[in-house]
C-alpha cells in the first residue's frame, strides 16, 4: 500500500511529523521517498490505538540515509510487531533542512486464505446466485482492501465454468414453494370431506342392537 500527500509538520524542536494516519495493518516494513537530495536521519514509528497525540508510543525505529555517490537510498524502516491502528514517523532533523517525504509504502506480511477440504472431497466457487449473500471472511477486516487495488492482484487460473445442477432461480424456489403448499392444502381439504363424510354414515347407521325396522317405521321413514 503506497500513501502519498501525507501531512507532515516540523514543530519548534526541529522534529518533522509524518502523519500516516488510519492504516489498522500488522506491518512488516515501510519504505520512505524522500525528495531531498542527501540526509541521514534517525527515525522513529510511532503508534497508537486512537488518533490522539498522547496515545501514541514507539514501536521501532531505523536509520534512513542518502549519501554522494550512492545507488539507492537507504529508506527501509522495520516495523515488526503487532497490528497498530494509527501510525506517524517522528524524524528530528536537528540542523539540517526539514525533511520531504513524499510517500511510503507499507508492507505486511503475507496472508493465505486455506481452504481444507475433507479426504474425497473439493471446494468449488459458485456464482451467479441472484439474490445470494455473498460469504463474509474475518481476512477482509483484517486487510480491508480497494477494489482498484484487487485488480491489480494475480488472478487465480480456474477450470471452465459448469452449470450448477441444483441451482434454482430465487423466483422458480418462491413458486416451488407455493406449488407445495397448494399441494398440501389440497390434501387436507380432501381429508376434512372423507373426514365429514365418515362422519355423516355413521350418524346414519342403526344402533348394533337395534331391530329390524317395521313396516310402520318403513312408512313413516318415507313419509318424512
């Protein structure tokens, strides 16, 4: 990650304050430009949990350098150590001309992301899926990053796409959906008319100990 315009300040001890601001990263490194000529400067990483001047604590520090008849400037400075929120460099330049720093770059260690699958078994990356959340993984708070910066990431070299035999749309799973319950209604519906029909016979059935109706009972049964 390379910040650039940093605001920086030397105050009335001749110190310069490089503010780095928000970075929330566990740093291995980070490397100075610097726009002047020729210096040689102790300089200290400071950092603090919040972005208050008197929260912030030294957590390294290195000497950076430029001299006549140098390739490269020694600009690299350690920053080993766990994961800081707010980070600013304190560079006292005592005589000399206030020093220029025009951005640096910061570097943490790397982070895979392992996916272990069971013995026999495989992930696959499945997409496509409207109305699917997408899966959230604690490495993306750890190492937020801009979508301008994953492009310019390797890209992973994947097998050709297949369909998904299982996927249903959102809306073909909303009707699936209906088309059971109408089912189901169906079937008790179906089951309180047998229900009540059972019930009709046999309010109509004799008493197991009845007699035999008479023919004065035949005659007022079809009277009625």
């Amino acid at each position: 990650m390379t910040l650039r315009k940093l605001p920086q300040r030397q105050d009335e001890k001749k110190i310069t304050w490089v503010e780095l601001g928000e970075t929330n990263l566990p740093l291995v490194e980070m490397e100075l430009t610097v726009a002047n000529a020729y210096f040689h400067r102790v300089t200290t990483v400071q950092a603090a949990s919040e972005n208050n001047p008197a929260a912030f604590r030294d957590v390294a520090n290195g000497t950076i350098y430029r001299f006549p008849g140098m390739n490269r400037a020694q600009t690299v400075l350690p920053a080993n150590g766990p994961q800081h929120r707010w980070l600013r460099l304190r560079i006292p330049d005592n005589d000399s001309p206030p020093l220029t720093v025009e951005s640096v770059i910061l570097r943490w260690p790397r982070q895979n992301l392992y996916f272990v699958p069971e013995p026999g078994r495989r992930y696959e990356l499945r997409f496509g899926g409207t109305g699917v959340a997408a899966p959230v993984y604690d490495l993306a708070v750890l190492l937020p990053t801009e979508p301008s910066k994953l492009r310019g990431l390797t890209m992973w070299q994947l097998g050709e796409p297949r369909l998904n035999s299982l996927y249903r749309p959102l809306a073909e799973e909303q009707a699936g959906r209906w088309g059971t319950v109408a089912f189901y209604a169906v079937l008790l519906l179906l089951a309180a008319g047998v229900a009540f029909w059972l019930y009709r016979l046999a309010r109509n059935l004799p008493p197991p100990n009845a007699s035999p109706p008479t023919e004065q009972d035949r005659n007022e049964h079809d009277k009625a």
